[in-house]
C-alpha cells in the first residue's frame, strides 16, 4: 500500500468525525452583521484541541473591528514543524452573511440527508475547516518524515473584506507562508479571479411637503437619474471581455438603497450602494476614476442636488503569481487520481481574500470541498448544503498533494 492509499484509508475510517466536526461549526451561528465571530472561534479551538492540534488565538482589538462594523473577531492559526523547508498555510474563513428566507432544513442544525450537509456556511466556508483539519490529520498519520511546515489559518472578516481576517494576520507579521492553499470547490483548482470595488452614494436634496414639492428638491429623482447612468454602464462591460476562463466581464449591482422620512415627505437624503466587479485585466484606479466621473457628469445635470461618495471596500483581482506551479500539479495529479479527471485551472468572479495573500508576494491558489459551481452549493441562499462525497475526496486529495510538497 503506497502513502497515498494510506492517505485515503486514513480519511474513509475517520471520516464520520469528519462530518461531526463540521456539524459542530455549523451549528454556531456567523452571521455577519452582526459579526460576533470570537465565540465560533473559542468553539473552533477547544474542538481543535482534542484532537491535539493547538489553535493560537488572535483577537483583533476591539476598537478596529467596531469601526469596521462587525462586534468581535479572533482569527485562528495552527502552526505545525516538521523539518527545514517551506510553510504551506490552508486558509478558510468562517464568517458568511445571515441566512435569509425559504429555508427547508435548519440553517445551524447541519442536518445530513441524502449525502448532503446541510447548514450556512457548510460549503463556504466551514466545509474547508473540514477538509483543510482532516488532511493534515491524515498526513500526519503516516508519521513519515516531512520537510518544511503546514498552518491552518482560520479566520473571520471574509465577508467585509478580509482586511481583518487574513489582512491583520499578515500586517501583523503573525504568519507568512510560502505557499498558500484557499477555500474552494473540488472539480477546478482556481489561480484568478475578480476585483470588487464597492462605494456608498448619498445624493442630498431638500425634503418638503408633498402637497407643495415644488418647495423641494426629490433626492430620490437624483438617485434614480444616478442608478439609470450606472446600470447602463453594463451594457458597455458586457462588451469587456476577459481572457481568463470562468471569468466573463465586468458588471455592475446596486445591492441596498435607503432614504426618505415618509409617504407624504419629499426625500430629502436617498443613499444606495454599489458593487463594481472587476475582471483581472482591469485597473481598479481606472475603474474607480470612471464611476465617480460617470455620478459626477449625471448629478451636476440634476438641478439642486449634491453628491457625496463613499469608498466602502477595494479589493483587488487575483492573478497568478510566479511559484504557484507546485501547487497546481499536485492538486491536478491528484484530483485525477482521487476523482477520475484532472481539475482545470480557471478563474472566477467572486473575490476573495486569496489576493490579500498574493499582494504579500505569497503564491497562492483555491481549491476544497465544493460543487463545479456557486450556484450549485446555494452558498448566499436558501438551503446552502455539501455534498458529503465531496468532502471525503476532496480531504484525500489535499492531503496527497501536501505529502508530496513536503516529503
């Protein structure tokens, strides 16, 4: 029996711990807003000692991730040596937005039926604090003589940014890696992906009655002119094309609007806010420099309104960098192995904190337990589930591919 086939034993006989495990993360609610984070991160760790692995704990300061809106973050990294050589870190956030309507199971209950887990944040990304726990379990199962060093980095701020999460463990000096392995799905092992850059708009009228609106000026008739300029522009980024597969075009979404005091009140005040995806050809300063010229052109042709912009988050798209080869053949040989086809390398269009990491020089690429699509785990949406088979094989081919890096 070769290290790999013990590797995979390994997994299969230990996997129904596997599932608990997850189950227990899922079980503790993330939801961010509100961002309260540091219980799961308490929980996360006690759950890591037991199997013998120790968490150090890194609360970020509390003024910090108030004025970032969240109520508490502690990030998590787990550090393991076994000789000279270079550091692998496994990234996973456990941070995901509030789980919304139309669920049909217990977004904490990490119900399993039909050979899905499911629970918010089972596929993105608590699944990975499974696939990335267990692979270093199983690699360290073989007692086989290792080069180099593995961390688990488990954090909290991915869905604000990750400035926080990643960001501060970085700036911090906390970690830095050789080589960095993220959250991801199973079926393609992602070396780009978007940039996003998201701004709040807050168009300033002056409110007055409704039985005399001439007495006014209409915020909301500001904002609308504003939204029209805007939204058009996506026929122009449908014309944009990238060059890297899995990635189509920019586009641009207002996701919030809020404004107005009442049903017979001119709105005086009318805010909304905008996310810019941005392919990785693009300039995020160029994109920037457009819209704010694109709302400053349509606001000066509406009569008595002012326009304030707000920066809200830039994150800057993946693209990869040199030193990342290593990674992608290991998971490529042994996704082949594992799941009968080699994953291809793509792109995609969310973005992630990966980048935060490759802005440090630090080669990087995305793969885990996961579908072939977003859309296909409901991971934002209503009963967001794991295919369990998917983490079992994607565990045994992170594991196989750290052994080959670091043997």
């Amino acid at each position: 029996m070769t290290e790999h086939d013990q590797i995979d034993a390994w997994i299969d006989a230990h996997f129904d711990e596997e599932v608990r495990f997850l189950q227990e993360l899922v079980r503790v609610p993330t939801d961010t807003p509100p961002g309260d984070n540091a219980p799961h991160a308490e929980h996360t760790a006690a759950l890591l000692q037991g199997m013998g692995l120790t968490a150090e704990r890194h609360a970020v300061p509390a003024d910090a991730v108030r004025a970032h809106g969240l109520a508490s973050i502690t990030n998590l990294i787990v550090r393991r040596r076994y000789g000279d050589g270079r550091t692998i870190a496994l990234n996973a956030h456990g941070d995901v937005v509030p789980p919304g309507e139309g669920w049909t199971h217990d977004p904490y209950g990490g119900e399993v039926v039909d050979g899905k887990l499911y629970g918010r944040a089972a596929a993105v990304s608590k699944g990975d604090f499974a696939t990335y726990t267990f692979a270093l379990r199983a690699l360290e199962s073989l007692q086989a003589p290792l080069k180099g060093g593995l961390e688990l980095h488990f954090t909290y701020d991915e869905e604000f940014g990750g400035e926080l999460g990643p960001g501060w463990l970085l700036a911090q000096g906390l970690t830095k890696p050789d080589l960095l392995i993220a959250a991801g799905f199973s079926y393609e092992v992602v070396t780009a992906h978007n940039g996003c850059l998201q701004m709040e708009v807050t168009v300033h009228g002056r409110m007055a009655h409704a039985a005399i609106p001439h007495t006014g000026v209409d915020a909301l008739q500001g904002a609308v002119a504003l939204l029209n300029a805007l939204y058009a522009r996506n026929d122009v980024y449908r014309g944009v094309r990238s060059q890297v597969p899995g990635i189509t075009h920019p586009y641009l979404n207002v996701g919030r609007i809020e404004g107005g005091t009442h049903t017979n009140v001119v709105p005086g005040k009318v805010s909304f806010k905008l996310d810019r995806r941005m392919i990785p050809e693009e300039v995020p300063a160029d994109v920037e420099a457009e819209l704010r010229r694109v709302i400053a052109e349509t606001a000066a042709g509406v009569p008595g309104v002012t326009v304030e912009i707000r920066r809200l988050l830039l994150a800057h798209p993946l693209k990869p960098l040199p030193g990342h080869e290593p990674l992608v053949e290991a998971l490529q040989r042994h996704g082949k192995a594992v799941f009968g086809k080699a994953p291809p390398t793509m792109g995609t269009p969310l973005y992630t904190d990966v980048r935060l990491y490759c802005e440090r020089g630090i080669p990087a690429v995305i793969y885990g337990a996961g579908p072939r699509t977003v859309l296909e785990s409901n991971a934002k949406r209503a009963d967001e589930h794991l295919v369990l088979e998917d983490l079992r094989r994607a565990t045994q081919v992170v594991a196989r591919a750290l052994f080959d890096l670091l043997r």
